[in-house]
C-alpha cells in the first residue's frame, strides 16, 4: 500500500505489541513504508522488548499493564518524547488514543476493556482476542453496532471466512466450516496425552504462537472458543457453525452454499496474511507469503475426535446454554492452562477443570461489563481451587 497524494499514514495502536501478533503486524507495518505510523504501543510485563520497539518506531505513547516494570521502562525511554504509562488504566488509554486501527492483540479476557475503548470510539479494530467475543460477545457487538465501529477478524479461520462470507447472499448460506490443524496430539490417545508436558504442548506443528494459544490449540479449545467467536462475528447459529480437521494449515476456512459452492480462502500459516488483510482493508497489502500447492501436493481432510478432544463439545454446550456460561468457560480455561503450564496439573486436567467449573458455577444474563468481571472471577476463583481431576473424568 503507498500513499496517494496528500494522503495521511494510517495511524496504528498495538495492544499486545509483545507477543507473537504484535511482532507480525510490527513487520507487516515496517515492509511498507511511510503507509503506516504506530502511534501506541502496550505490552503486559515486557518492559525490555517494549522500550526496545518504542525506541525503534517512535509512538507517541506506551502502557505496561503490569507496573511493576514502570520504573525500568520510563528510564529506558529517557530523553524520548514518548509518554510512558503503566497500569491496566493506562493500556485502556492508549487503547483510547486517537488512531485509525487498534490491533487488539491482547491474550485472555485482559484484552476485553482496552479493546472497548476502542470500540467506543469508533475505531476500526482488527480483533486478534477471541476472548473479547467469547467472554461478552452480545455486550461487545452490541458496543460496535452502537458506536459505530468497524470489526475486522484476524484469527486466521475468521478472517478466512469474512474474505469468503457473502453478506448479500446471507439466506443462502448453509454452513461455515472452520479448519483446525489438530495440533501436537492429533493422533495421540487419551492414555498418551496424560504425560504430556508444557514443552510438547507449545510445539505447535505448524504455527508459530504463543505459549497460551499453543496450548489451547493442543486441547483442541481453541476451536471451541472459535466457534463462540464465530456465532458473534457471522451471527450463525452453533449448528451452522461446523469444524474440520486438516493438518496442513492451507485452507483457513469455508464457507457453503446452498447451491453446493463451497468458498475457502487458503494461504500460507502466517499470521502476516490476515494481519495485513485487516491493516489494509478495503485493499489489500503486500506480503512475502506464497502458497505453493505443487509442493504441498495432498490437502487431507477428516473430523475431529471429540472423545479424544473433549474441550469442542464444552464450548458448544457454553454456546447453547448461554448467558453468561462462555464467560465461565473462557476464564476457567485460562486458569487451568497457566495451571499446566506452571506443572500444577496435567495435560488433561485442563478440559476436566474446565468442565468442573461449569458445572459449578452459576451463569446468569449479562448486562454490563461489571457482571463479565464478577462472574469471570467467581469462575477463575473455582478453577485455581480445583484438584487434579483427569483420572475422575476419564
């Protein structure tokens, strides 16, 4: 993209400019010149790769949401005109500042407030936070229609399926099918997946993530909170809403008609692509992923294994149960996956505490963002208290 004539750069804030999302648009922005200006910058507690990235792009601000590092990211950025901020107030203003994109790359429900603000502006978000839909997803879009704002996917299935989606053509719709790569384990068994240790579960085969999406990739939850995802952004419901396995990572998703046409768009795995989709829409950007199918030569396709992969049928029966039950489960999955990534719990402990935890706790309608953060809570408290349970549950 370059500009025209008297044309302004697109101005960019980067929620979660730290993580694996925020290094990708970093480098989409950079192969285009003056196109782009990052304006705001935040990371969670990564003062030294945040100063280092502030330091190279010049934003006008930047927020550490933990702030404890604030001290160390202030003196790194001396004799900057940068403003440096710290506290979770502080990433919501930056989320705040005046730009015309906000990556809201932010991991978990912590993403859910920041991006809002945005929101609330009428910014045009590009929604890298699946968590952000899963958590309050009637909240947030009805937050985007009030204000005006312009929501783009950047998960890689559902910007597959808004480059697919025929707004026009809706009622001719049967399905969206999501793919899924199946992760580390597709072909392991229940008995196999019990010894599995962090390390194997961030190994993502295909996809370079971070270590909390490596892993729900590897449950296999990651499609479930797609599919909540989805139901918001496409407005489906769960049974238009369908999830095939495919372990190549070429076909990002489908859409199907009623007349047998089925849409898919396929790329490269790199985040590059829906990323620079969503930083250059209405047009399209440049970026040095190309797809070779004489190389890949054979595209499989086959379902999932929901005995095996039991967090799918969690998320479903969230969806259908409604209220404020994704909500339970979103923060619940949270919690039992930083259990597991700090060896508190095994591999599957996580989709067993998940399913401990709504079974357990109450899941009323949601009216205002306060309700989101008491439930999540309760949800959360429930999680970090609940035993080893994977022998039970099996």
């Amino acid at each position: 993209m370059s500009l025209k004539s008297g044309q302004k750069p697109r101005r960019v804030a980067i929620l979660g400019s730290t993580g694996s999302i925020g290094d990708s648009t970093i480098d989409v922005i950079e192969r285009h010149g003056d196109a782009f200006q990052i304006v705001a910058l935040t990371a969670h507690s990564n003062w030294k790769k945040l100063a280092e990235q502030a330091r190279r792009l010049k934003p006008e601000m930047v927020a550490l949401a933990d702030p404890a590092g604030y001290a160390e990211l202030k003196g790194a950025l001396a004799g900057t005109n940068i403003n440096v901020g710290a506290g979770p107030e502080a990433v919501c203003e930056a989320a705040a500042h005046q730009s015309d994109v906000v990556m809201a790359a932010i991991v978990g429900a912590a993403g859910l407030k920041p991006t809002l603000e945005a929101v609330k502006r009428g910014a045009v978000i590009a929604l890298a936070n699946k968590e952000c839909l899963v958590s309050a997803g009637t909240l947030f879009m009805a937050a985007v229609k009030e204000h005006a704002a312009t929501l783009l996917p950047v998960d890689s299935e559902h910007n597959a399926v808004f480059q697919c989606f025929e707004d026009a053509q809706r009622d001719k719709i049967c399905r969206i099918i999501l793919t899924a790569s199946g992760g580390p384990f597709r072909t392991w068994s229940r008995e196999d997946m019990a010894g599995v240790t962090p390390a194997q579960a961030v190994a993502h085969p295909n996809w370079s993530m971070g270590a909390k999406i490596s892993v729900d990739s590897a449950t296999m939850m990651n499609k479930g909170l797609e599919v909540i995802e989805a139901h918001h952004l496409f407005d489906l419901p769960s049974e238009q809403i369908d999830i095939v396995v495919h372990a190549q990572s070429v076909v990002h998703s489908m859409v199907e008609y009623e007349d047998g046409s089925v849409l898919a768009q396929l790329g490269t795995p790199d985040m590059r692509t829906p990323i620079a989709y969503a930083l250059g829409w209405p047009n399209r950007l440049h970026t040095p992923s190309r797809l070779n199918l004489a190389q890949m030569r054979t595209l499989t396709f086959e379902d999932p294994d929901v005995e095996r992969f039991p967090a799918i049928s969690l998320a479903r029966r969230a969806l259908q149960s409604g209220g404020s039950t994704p909500t339970i489960l979103n923060a619940a999955n949270e919690i039992a996956v930083a259990r597991f990534l700090a060896g508190e719990i095994g591999f599957l402990d996580i989709a067993a505490i998940v399913e401990h935890t709504l079974d357990r706790v109450p899941a009323p309608d949601l009216g205002t963002l306060d309700d989101v953060i008491a439930v999540d809570a309760e949800a959360r408290r429930i999680a970090g208290e609940a035993k080893r349970l994977s022998t039970a549950a099996e």
